[in-house]
C-alpha cells in the first residue's frame, strides 16, 4: 500500500507579514513579489509494505520470523525566498519590523544566482549560497544614498533558501498470541539516512563575513524509537 502526493504552487503578494507600516507611503510597488512562505514543489511519499517472507502465519516458522512490516513518510519540499536588508534605518523613517530588512532594501546591481554551496568551515569558508558579487567583481547589493529610497521593482523575495528532505521509517513486527491478541514490537528512525537539512542562508549584507552563506544547519538529526505495543 503506497500514496504520493505532489503540491506544485506559486504564491504572489505585496508584503505577506506586512502590517500598517510602509518605509514609502507614496511608493509601495517593489514589495510585490514571492511570498514570504512559497513553497514552490512538495512531494509527499507514504508507503506501507509487507515483508515477502514466512508470510504464513499458521506455522511455528512463520509466527516467528515471518509478518515484518515496512512502513514509511518520506517528504520532499523546496525553500522558500527570502529579501537582502539590513536592520539599519538609512532612510531615517523608522523600520517595520515585521519585514525582512525594515522594508528598506538594497539596491540590486545585477543578478544573484544561486549556486547551491555551502560554507562546511563557517564564516571563513568561501562558498556562497547565492553569488554576492558580478563577474566583474562589482557587489551586487548596494545602499541607497542616505535619505533616500529604493523604488527598484523585483527585488523582494528573489532568492530561494534551501529546501527540505526527510525519511521517517518504520518496522513492525507482530506476535500473535491467540485470535485476537498478542504483541507488537515497533522499531522507528525518524531522518533514518541522517540527512542534514540546512538553514537558511545570511540576508544580511552589512556581515560581510557570512553575507551570501549558510553556515549552519536545522537539528534535526536522527532519532531511533523502540517499543513494544500489547493489542487484545
């Protein structure tokens, strides 16, 4: 017995934890873009099978060794997007908190791909979640002159973090102990493979020294479960 479902979707709007604070109250057309929880593919696998051995259970042999169940959640999932600021009030208007970098974001010189590498040794490693700089090593993020605002369209939510794998696993194991009673033993892996999932990269473009990283990751890590389970 198995399921999988697939979710594809895509999710636009002009501030999704925006409040009633605006940094340009007469300019708010470069907060459209991806939503700040867009999740853009899903995949959800759900699987139940039974071991093909001593299927029988009318014998010594099959009561014993036979009757194993495998079952199992796997999921698969893309990240979502994120905006570059910085917590610095260059405007001089006050910030929203509720947005990523106050609402006041940085000037987009070029595109910043991402190039899916992960800094293994932390700030001092040099490999970058998304490029940070051109070819010709210009930034690509840049300030706006102090006390003025950025009206550049397209630049919120532009860069998707990493996404989410994960294998929770279970096997199962009845001992019948008459028609209707017996035992069951249940051995359960939750992240079975031990998959790190990591975090999200560094937004802010102020910490040069992690700007365009990731440098850590989630804690989930493997965890193993057993136990035993009287039915009757």
């Amino acid at each position: 017995m198995h399921s999988v479902a697939y979710t594809l979707s895509k999710s636009m709007d002009d501030g999704s934890a925006q409040r009633d604070i605006v940094p340009d109250t007469y300019y708010t057309n470069n907060f459209w873009g991806q939503s700040d929880f867009d999740v853009r593919h899903i995949m959800i696998i759900n699987y139940l099978y039974e071991l093909p051995f001593f299927r029988s259970q009318s014998s010594l042999a099959g009561k014993l060794l036979g009757g194993w169940q495998l079952s199992g959640i796997t999921q698969f999932q893309t990240g979502t997007p994120s905006s570059v600021g910085a917590g610095n009030d260059y405007v001089g208007v006050g910030q929203d908190g509720s947005m990523s970098g106050g609402g006041q974001f940085w000037v987009m010189n070029g595109t910043p791909n991402v190039v899916h590498e992960f800094a293994a040794n932390l700030s001092s490693d040099a490999k970058y979640w998304f490029s940070t700089t051109n070819g010709d090593g210009s930034a690509i993020y840049t300030q706006p002159a102090k006390g003025t605002f950025n009206h550049q369209n397209g630049i919120r939510n532009v860069i998707h973090n990493p996404g989410f794998s994960n294998w929770n696993m279970g096997l199962f194991k009845k001992f019948p102990l008459g028609e209707k009673n017996g035992i069951q033993f249940r051995a359960q892996a939750f992240n079975v493979f031990n998959h790190p999932n990591w975090g999200g990269a560094s937004f802010n473009p102020t910490n040069l020294s992690t700007f365009g990283k990731i440098t850590g990751k989630t804690g989930d890590c493997r965890n193993l479960q057993l136990s035993l389970r009287i039915y009757f």
